[in-house]
DNA sequence: GGAATTTTCTATAGATCTATAGAAAAATAT
DNA sequence: ATATTTTTCTATAGATCTATAGAAAATTCC
C-alpha cells in the first residue's frame, strides 16, 4: 500500500456523524422550521464574534443576544447553555474544513503546491469563517472534556492528513528524509494559527503575501543557500 | 555603525521604570515590610497558575486566594484589584526575559548557536516562569490598553532585538538576504508560543529535542537539500 | 511584656449573570 | 378568519463574584 493510498483511505473515510458523546444534536433543526435553520447559523456566527472578542468567560450570553439584535432570554431558544454555544462555534465549519484539506491531500500536484494550497487553506479559513476558527483555537479548552471528543475528533483527522502529506513528501524525495513529521505538522498549524490570529486583528496585513511567507519560511527555512 | 553597534545600543538602553501610565506602582512593596515582597511574588505566581488554567475571565479571586491557601478577602492585600493581579502576572518575568535576550544577542557567536539560545531561552521561560508567560501570551488582550503600555513595550523591545539579530544574519551572509526580518521574527515568537504551550499542557515532551527541532525548522525549512 | 505594625479573617453590599417560565407577538396552516 | 405553530419578549429566582470594612490574629519593635 503505497502512502498515496493511505491519504486516500484517510479522505474518503466519511467524517463519522450522528450523536457524539455530549453532541445534543439540536433537534428543532432537523425538524420542520424553516426560517429557523438560517437563524441558528447567525446565532452561531455571532457568538463566534462575541466570543473572539471577549474570550469565552468574558463573553455574557445579554453580548451574543445584542450582536443578534434579539433579547437575552430569547437567546435560549437557539442554544441550551452557554457553553453548548462555544461548542458548536468550535464545531462550525471545520467539517467543511477538514473536507477541504482532504481534497488537497488527495490532489496530484507538486510538494510546493500542495504546501502552499494547505496553508492557503488553512489562513483564508480565518478571514472566511469569521471568528469561529480563533474561537476554536484560543477557546476550545475551556470546554469539558465531554463536549470536546467530536472537535478532537476533527483536530486529529486534520493533522493526520498533513502527516501523511509530509511523509509522501519525504517518500518522493522532496522533503529531508530526517524530519519528524508529527514535529512539523504541529509546527505549520502552530505557525498558521499565530498568523490567522493576526490577520484578524490586523487590517493592513495582507492575506497572499502571509502566504507566501509562510510557505517559504516552512520549505527553505531562513539559511543562505550558499552556506 | 554597525548593526552589531545597533544591538549594543538596544541591549544597553536600559528598560524605562517608574510609574507607567495605569501601572500603579505596588508601594507597600517598595516600603518597609519585610515579608511582604516574598509574598507578593507567591501571589503572583499563584494568579499565574490559575489564570493559566482557567483564564482571566473564568479565574475568580476565590481561586487565586484557594491556590495561595488564603481566604479570598485577604488577596486584596496584594492586588488591588483582579484585573492588577493579570496586569502584573503579564509583566512577571518579562523583565528578566528580555534582558536575557539581550544578552544573548550581543554575544559574539556563530548565528545558528544564537538562534538556538533564542530559542532555548524562550522555550526555558514557559517551563520555569510557570504559567506567567502563558498568561502574557494568550490573555493579555483582555487588559485595557491603559494596562498594557509596559507590556507592549517589553514585546516591543524583545522583537526588535530579534529583528536586529536577523539583519545581522542577514549581513553576515548566513542568512538568506531576501527574507522579511519582521515577518520570520513574529513566526519564530508565533512558533516558539505555540511549541510553549504544547510544552506545559503534555509532560511527555523533551524541552531539549523540541528546541531542537524548532531551530532547525528555522534555520533549514523542510526541503531536502539535494533538490 | 506591651505597643505598634503587618497580615489575615469574617461578613456583606451591591452588582453581575445564567437559565427558566409563561405571556405575547408573529408567522403559517387550515 | 381562525387555529396552530414558531419565535420573541418580559420578569425573575437563584447563584455567582468583586471589592470593602472592620475585627482579629500574628509579627515585630522597644
């Protein structure tokens, strides 16, 4: 089994779903409403806002229902406790993101690229989603154990994906034969994090450019060639 | 003037005291008591621990008081008020940090070593400083600015030392000349953060390799050199 | 030993904040 | 038009939590 293989396994096996441990799947949004879909999301959105700004505790339930335009309680009718909404924020849109990782995992295209597409992934997430993913990194600890096992779930698919990316690389003869892959794919989501957190915060930064930096710095390191 | 003139310069500036705006100078501490000073210290290392843990925002004075083995009233001997305990708990150590660093950027030596002094001292500060640094890094946000003046400036100072130090890489000819010294300056913090907090969370991991690994990730990115 | 000073304790006012209950309003279906 | 269902509102109990005040205990000084 060739290692292309094991990415491929590793991408098509389905994202498990259904009720996970501590999970509450909200009932009412599988059922018959229909403007209330669409109202849960703003409601997740605008918590993640809330609670990037102010961080989980420093964000009060009265913030989230301001940022939604509606009043305190009737925050309840979207989410059953607080903390059940910094859950789903955490949750929101790293199934599409985990999806998203795969397709470029599995794509036959040169080591580079495929670094580049990964980290492009994975910054652009930050200014897409809005605030969810910094909620998700900065935030997640802060819940129990119990309602952390499908985000923890989705965290080890991702980082696997881009184990598995290296070890092709190393296989192919791109990348040293000496790294330790699990090291080093800590170390980009470490690196994209840090700058995911400051493209949100600062304006003036520019998405492409901190792309490119960032490829290069994670492929050639900062050392004179000639040396 | 050199650059190595530059560093010197910096290293030599002595960090700016005295009463900083909103710093509020602890004056018991500076006055007659005895016992007090060695307390302090005690308390500010116990708020570290907690807020660490917990965050600011979910860390009450409840638990600092506990941690310190003192009743919650009496914490307000040494804080004034909680957001203190945070503002001090961020400067704790920081001092101390950035005048290592410039210690080790002014010595003469190879770069790489330095860089690995770099490396070595911030990652040593998370082990030992207990959760002081952990703290500056992931709550200092949810002080007023009128708080974070010292803060900013100490960050400030430190990265400008690591800035300075690259550009002399630059010059030496170690370093690739085409490299953004403010960009690969804010990854080695954002890197050695990240590598910090993994390092306090999971007591399985070698201080030693995983200094190691970070500079050598720096220094040599991850391309095999054949190619 | 007794006075002065430092440190800690207890008790609490006043200000949150979460989550719930039940009424009201809005939307949809019949 | 009326009944049913969905969505939002108001009001509030009950549980925090911060910060202060003043008494008590411990320590230091003479």
């Amino acid at each position: 089994m060739t290692h292309r293989d094991n990415i491929i396994n590793l991408a098509e096996k389905p994202v498990a779903r259904g009720p996970v441990a501590g999970a509450e799947a909200d009932l009412r949004a599988e059922q018959k409403p229909k403007k209330y879909a669409h109202k849960k999301l703003l409601a997740i959105e605008a918590a993640a806002k809330v609670f990037a700004e102010k961080g989980f505790h420093g964000a009060t339930t009265q913030d989230i229902a301001k940022e939604m335009g509606i009043q305190q309680g009737s925050l309840y009718y979207y989410f059953k406790s607080r903390e059940q909404a910094l859950q789903e924020v955490c949750e929101y849109g790293f199934d599409v993101y985990v999806e998203r990782m795969k397709k470029i995992c599995v794509k036959d295209q040169p080591f580079e690229a495929k670094m580049m597409a990964i980290i492009t992934s994975h910054l652009t997430n930050y200014s897409h989603k809005d605030s969810a993913m910094k909620v998700h990194n900065e935030q997640r600890l802060y819940l129990p154990v119990e309602r952390r096992s499908r985000i923890k779930e989705l965290g080890t698919n991702y980082r696997r994906l881009l184990e598995a990316t290296l070890t092709e690389g190393i296989n192919a003869g791109v990348l040293r034969a000496d790294i330790d892959t699990h090291f080093i794919a800590y170390s980009i989501i470490g690196i994209c994090n840090s700058w995911g957190a400051n493209l949100i915060r600062d304006d003036s930064l520019n998405l492409f450019e901190t792309i490119e930096q960032c490829s290069d710095l994670i492929l050639y390191g900062t050392l004179c060639k000639n040396v």
